[in-house]
C-alpha cells in the first residue's frame, strides 16, 4: 500500500525512524504500508526465535545462529532507512539530518542512542550532562550490580520523554505518540537488559579443561550446561560440578580457583554398588556397556556402595581421567546440571543427549 503526496506530508520522517529504532516494521506501520510493516516485524520475531534456538537449542549450529544475528542486524539497518524514505515525496534514498532547525523527534532519535544526546542537541547542557552521566553510570555498574539492571533502561525512557516535552517551539504536541514510543522504547531495553541474566539462570557455560572426556570431549570444546534445580542424573549423563572437597586436596594451590569446574560422566546412582575390574565397569554385579570411553580402566576399584544423595562419576578417559575412582563420590549439591550441547568451535557442534 502506497501513500498519497497528500498524506506524505502529514508524516514526521523522524518519528517514523524513532518507531522502527525501537523495533523492525514499526516504523512502516506508522507510515501505514501496511504489508512491509507486518511483514518485518514477523521476520524479525522469526529470525530472533531462530538465533536463538540455534545457538542454545540441543540440535541448533551454532553458527548459524550468529549467521541469524548478522541478518537482523542488517534488517534492522533496512528498516531505520526505509521508515525515513516511506515518509518522503519521492522515497529519497538518504536520511537527511535536519538543517537550520531544532527537530523534536530528532531530539528522541538521539537520546534513543544514547540518554542526554537529545538534551545535548537542544543545548540543554545541564539536563544533557545529567542523563548522560546517569545512564552511562549505572549501565556501568549494572555489570556488576544484578539489582541495578532495570534503571538505565528506565533512564533512557525517562530521556526521550523528557527531551520531547521540553523542546521549546513544539508546535503540535503528540503526547500519544511518545507516550507509545517510550513504552515500546521501555519494554524493548528491559527485556534486552533481563535477557543475559534469564539466559545465566537457565544456561551454564564451561570450557573442557582437560582431556579426561576422551573421545566425546575435546581440550577446549565449549559446552551449555542446563540449569535446573529439580535435575537428577541418569546414569549416562555427562554433568558438571564444582569438585567435592577431597578432590581438591591434592591439587596444586594455583588450580584451586573459586570457578574451577569438573565434567565427567554418572556411572553410579545413589545406592548402587560400583565394580571396576578385568577393565569392565559393573553396577549392582552387571556389566556397564559402553561404547564412549577411550580405552578400558587398567585399575581395580570397589566394590563399593555410593553414598545417599551422590553420584559417581568417571572420565571417559578412564586412565587419564581424576575421578570419582580416586577421590570418591560427588555429592548432588555439587552438580550444577547436565552437559547438554558442545555450542563452539564450529566444526565440534553437537548435542549431548
């Protein structure tokens, strides 16, 4: 659907820019094409959902979830372009920054990038110098301070707001407008700002450290680990844990680091009785059949009954692995979850389960 000169005209180039800044189409909907409107927002829901999917997902490659991303970014760069063109006589190809005059959309566009911007353009020096500082701050220490993650959002709402109301020679005020581009504008940067912290609660990562998951682990392969509080190993599982204790008495002071993470596979569950002997690993007097491991335990081990809740665990590199054979069980505290997906580099791309 096409827009007469007529109507063109009664369009704001720069509130059409500021829309599609918050969210892909938004700004073609303001300027009513309707088909290209809907059109990039649904794709940029797909493709947002599919990156994510990829790079998180059991059977996602990974890389194409980063292949995704480069795709929004370049959807997203289309849709600020073509929002500001739909509203010209003509479809200019260029945005052009306004000449000789104070824009009050301008103004948002600006404190959009970055809070006080707007303030600093309208020389508002001291309401500028203000929002910038704040918002630069507390984004800073929002690394740092779980809790503040919710406020540079809120001051970056409360800049473009604040800019608009108090542009000087506003002529016609379209308080609906921004009131509907700061929520949007809100509810965008706090779900981007929540995103990394929902992602570390659901999703733990760990680099392999060492070759005792040979063959299935690498030296160096990145792995997701799925949080989950109700979790209860399988035998099988492949898991990571923080080392009980007695499993880092032995080691070199200068290992013993406070995120040192261990990776190995449940062999026994709670109450079952572990045998290694004549290089077969045997659970309650039944042989365990295993097709992963590198080569068969040339120790003796057991038997022995695994403790209530606690696992044993054991390297797939049953001879070059410190496990449970020489330290002892894991207890379940010390489990954070299961290994679910090798997500780098990308020719190791797999799942786990």
């Amino acid at each position: 659907m096409k827009l007469s000169f007529r109507s063109i005209n009664h369009l704001d180039p720069w509130l059409a820019v500021n829309y599609s800044l918050v969210f892909p189409g938004l700004g073609q909907l303001y300027s009513a094409f309707w088909i290209k409107g809907i059109s990039l927002v649904l794709i940029t829901v797909v493709m947002i959902g599919y990156a994510a999917w990829s790079i998180f997902g059991a059977n996602g490659q990974t890389m194409w979830g980063f292949w995704t991303i480069a795709c929004f970014l370049l959807v997203y760069s289309f849709s600020i372009l073509d929002a500001y063109r739909g509203t010209q006589p003509g479809y200019a190809t260029r945005i052009s920054v306004p000449q000789g005059r104070f824009d009050p959309w301008y103004a948002v566009f600006l404190s959009q990038l970055l809070p006080g911007l707007g303030h600093l353009y309208l020389q508002q020096a001291l309401a500028g110098g203000i929002f910038l500082g704040t918002g630069l701050l507390t984004a800073w220490l929002a690394n740092s301070i779980p809790q503040l993650i919710p406020i540079p959002p809120l001051i970056w709402a409360l800049s473009c707001y604040h800019v608009y109301v108090s542009f000087p020679h506003r002529i016609r005020p379209k308080s609906d407008a921004i009131a509907l581009l700061v929520v949007g504008l809100l509810v965008v940067r706090l779900s981007l700002s929540l995103t990394p912290g929902w992602i570390q609660q659901a999703v733990e990562q760990c680099i392999v450290p060492s070759d005792s998951m040979v063959p299935t682990l690498q030296v160096d392969d990145r792995l997701f680990v799925r949080r989950n509080q109700t979790y209860r190993p399988s035998t099988g599982d492949i898991v990571v844990f923080t080392p009980p204790a007695v499993a880092l008495r032995d080691l070199p002071e200068k290992e013993k680091t406070k995120d040192l993470l261990y990776v190995k596979r449940v062999i026994g569950l709670p109450g079952q009785q572990i045998t290694v002997r004549e290089g077969r690993v045997y659970v309650d007097d039944r042989p365990l059949t295993e097709t992963y491991t590198q080569a068969t335990p040339a120790y003796e081990w057991g038997p022995e009954t695994v403790p209530a809740n606690s696992y044993f665990v054991l390297g797939d590199n049953r001879n070059n692995s410190y496990d449970s054979h020489i330290w002892g069980a894991v207890p379940d505290a010390n489990i954070l979850g299961a290994a679910y997906k090798i997500y780098w580099p990308p020719e190791r791309v797999q799942p786990l389960e």
